[in-house]
C-alpha cells in the first residue's frame, strides 16, 4: 500500500516539474523578449516617468510571483493527475492581463482585454475544476511518465493556456515595433531604433515619426526615408499637433534637437518654417536638420513641385544629392514639362526609364504593383506612384 503510494507521488511529482519547466520558460520569454518594451512604456506612463521597468528584475519577479500563486492555487484545488495543469490558469489570466496595455486617443494607456470576459474566464475555469475532480475519481492512468497519456493532457492544457495568454496580451507587431523604438531613442541606440521591424511592410504614423527621428540623427533622411514603409502624411512626421503620439520618449527631445519648442499646437510643415526662418530658434539651431524635415515632408505628401523650388536653398543640384532627392529629382524633370529646376543623372535616367518600361509590361494594376515592389521598393519612384 504504502509502495503504491509513493510511486504514484513520485509520477505526479514528473507531470509537476514538467508543467512548471513549460511555465516558467513561457512567463520568462513572454516577459523578458517580448514584452519588455511594452511593460517599460507601462510602467513610466503609470509613474509618471518617476520608476523605470528594468526588463530582468522584472520578468524575473513577476515570474515567480505567478508560480507562487500556481502553488497556492493547486494547494487549495487540488487538481492532480491529468488536470494538474489547470492550477496554472490564474497565473497564465494575470500574465495576460498585466501585459494587455494598448494606448488611448489621449496619449495615456488603457485595457482591451473587456474585466466582464475576465470574469466570464473564471466562472468556466472554476466548473472545469468541478468536474476535473469528478474524472480524477476515475483516472485509470497507473503510471503517469513523460510520455504517458496524463502527460500529454497537462501539455495539451498548457499549450491552451498558453494561447489564452497570447490572446490575451498585446501582440499588435506595429505597436510592439513603435515601443521598441521609442525604448532604442530613450537609451540612445539609434541603430536599434531603425532596426524594430526594419523588415515588416506593417507601419503606422508613429512609427513612421520615430524612424523619421532616428534618421535624422544620422543626417540620413534624404538617403533611406524610402526604404521603410510608409503611411499618413507630413500632419504626422513630428508631435506638434498631436496627429502623432509618444508614450516613452519625451517629445521635448525632439523639439530640442531641432532647436525650437512649439508655443502652440500647429502642423509639423508650418512649425519647421517658423523654426527655419528663426522666428521660434536660436542661432544654433541644425537648419539642414529642418531643410531635410521639410523637404521630406513635401516628399511624403508628394508635393514635388514645392520639393523641386525648395531643394535648391539646401543643396547643390548635383550628384551630391541624398539618394531620394536624387530621385525625386529625376522623377519631377521627366514629369513636368517647364520644370522650375533640372537635374540630370544618366544612370538614374536609364533607371527611371527602366521603371518606367517595366510598369507599362503589366497593365494589371495589381501585378503591376508587385512586379514593381520586387525591384524598386525603397525608391522614391515606387512611393510616389503606389504609396
């Protein structure tokens, strides 16, 4: 009797250290490389940016936190066999919740996850306890191992509540890219700023103005602008008139970067003229900095010809140009026929002409689109006529 007993503790105490191995690598990988970033914004918006989220200490405290609540849970449950692993459904529940931060329309966070679904979770949580000890009465697995069939119950459980937490949490790729990078700016790493979803074609206008700002810290937004996807329009490059937020990096650095802080709300285009006509800045002030704004404001807005009679205050119409200057350039002397400025470039020429000759092979629209994409995305030329 007492042997009997001891080897059924002993194959319960392997589906124990299983269900737990699978928790703890989940919580830390969720928290630790997915998350962080989204919980760093949380907590400095909650705080007021008085605490900082620091990604190890935090994935690790709130990793045990939840297998010390698993523990209570079980404990007051007693779920065993092939439903041990429904004790970690409080856990997986609060691992979700804590991390469903999505932001609101007034630049603070809130919740998306509804409290009364939360509830309704619990309410079937706690009949699936009912009757997980009604079928443990009758569980005729003897000899519970790694490959037994409770075994595979528990993974199958942990797999669901796995997905529940997933389900849960925010997983928007576009915000977790647009967190990321606003983190990278905040400690300084521009590179790591332009590097969060530097292959996703998925973008919104916030993103689009941390990349903005990161390449002008590398004096590169006439170079590689284009390469990213872009969305919206010059009403959202910069936060002057709230058509574009941040959570976790200050827009005064921006504003102090560029030499002037707004007195008022105003569109991004009217506040970099003001600061480039020293009426908000002072003498210091990176004026090519703000020419490069500006002139990738009318870029965006494919406003070519206010592009074409401002580039020449800035910039020498030579091969010196930035690259999508460069092709702007070319693309506004082949498209107007008394342009107010010429620029020429025989490769770039023959390029255009290229693009220009591999568009009329594809009447298709949608073809078309995509034979172009494969050769000239991260060129002006594809912006211009298909963003």
């Amino acid at each position: 009797m007492n042997y009997r007993k001891k080897k059924h503790t002993g194959s319960a105490m392997v589906i124990r250290i299983v269900c737990a191995i699978v928790f703890i690598l989940f919580s830390w990988c969720w928290l630790f490389f997915f998350q962080s970033d989204l919980l760093t914004m949380g907590q400095h918006v909650l705080s007021h940016g008085l605490t900082h989220y620091n990604r190890f200490v935090g994935a690790l405290v709130i990793t045990a936190l939840l297998y010390l609540l698993q523990h209570l849970v079980h404990k007051f449950t007693h779920l065993d066999k092939s439903f041990y692993a429904l004790s970690f459904f409080p856990s997986m529940l609060v691992l979700g919740v804590l991390t469903d931060i999505v932001p609101d329309s007034d630049g603070g966070i809130t919740r998306q996850f509804p409290w009364w679904l939360v509830f309704l979770y619990v309410v079937l949580w706690s009949g699936g306890i009912f009757l997980a000890h009604k079928f443990q009465e009758i569980d005729d697995d003897p000899h519970p191992h790694v490959f037994s069939r409770s075994m595979w119950v528990n993974l199958l459980f942990m797999s669901g509540l796995m997905m529940m937490t997933a389900g849960i949490g925010n997983t928007d790729a576009v915000f977790h890219y647009r967190m990321r990078a606003e983190h990278c700016l905040l400690e300084g790493d521009v590179d790591g700023a332009l590097a969060a979803g530097r292959k996703s074609l998925e973008t919104d206008k916030h993103l689009v103005m941390l990349r903005m700002a990161a390449l002008a810290r590398q004096d590169a937004l006439g170079e590689r602008l284009f390469e990213y996807k872009l969305c919206g329009n010059s009403k959202s490059i910069l936060p002057t008139d709230g058509q574009s937020t941040l959570l976790l990096y200050p827009a005064d650095s921006i504003y102090k970067f560029l030499g002037a802080v707004p007195a008022y709300p105003m569109e991004p285009m009217h506040y970099l003229q003001l600061v480039q006509h020293h009426v908000l800045c002072k003498d210091t002030v990176p004026s090519k900095v703000v020419a490069d704004y500006q002139l990738s404001g009318y870029l965006i807005d494919k406003q070519i010809d206010a592009f074409a009679k401002e580039i020449g205050k800035y910039y020498q119409l030579n091969d010196s140009l930035p690259k999508h200057y460069r092709e702007a350039m070319v693309l506004y002397t082949h498209l107007r026929a008394r342009p107010v400025a010429v620029y020429q470039n025989t490769v770039l020429d023959e390029d255009y002409a290229n693009f220009r000759d591999l568009r009329k092979q594809y009447p298709n629209k949608m073809e078309q689109k995509g034979k172009v994409m494969d050769q000239y995305f991260g060129t002006y030329w594809y912006y211009y006529f298909y963003e």
